[in-house]
C-alpha cells in the first residue's frame, strides 16, 4: 500500500489517500474529493476537469501519476 495527501493528488487538504495500484489511489482520490463536498474540493475537481480535456491530456497525466506512484515508498 502506498500513501499520498490530498494535496499531493492535485486536491484541496491534508488527508492521507492510500492504495495499493495507480488506478486504486485515483479511485480513493476521486471518492474523498466527492464526498468532502466544500468549495475547496469542488474547485480542485473544475481544474481538474478543465486540465483533462481529451485523451491524450489524460493519457500524459496518468503517465505521470503513475510514475509518481512508482517511485513511492510502501506503507
């Protein structure tokens, strides 16, 4: 298992976001982001949307998550 804030993932706080594969912790990212429901996290999720306009952004961005994920050290 792997560890990240929520900062770290492109979001709003402080809040620890595990999991144990890239798709995993994306998946956690996106559920704590929803279910905070504050202006803070409803924001970052707009950019985020803005940012991964078309496949190949998103292609680039999951690249370097996933790159990110790697180099993590396990939990």
């Amino acid at each position: 298992m792997k560890k990240m804030t929520c900062k770290e993932l492109d979001g709003a706080c402080d809040a620890e976001i595990t999991g144990d594969t890239p798709d995993e912790m994306a998946r956690n990212s996106r559920e704590h982001a929803m279910s905070a429901n504050d202006e803070a996290h409803k924001n970052k999720m707009k950019q985020m949307g803005e940012m991964l306009k078309g496949p190949e952004a998103v292609k680039k961005y999951m690249d370097d998550f996933k790159a990110k994920f790697d180099a993590l050290p396990d939990a």
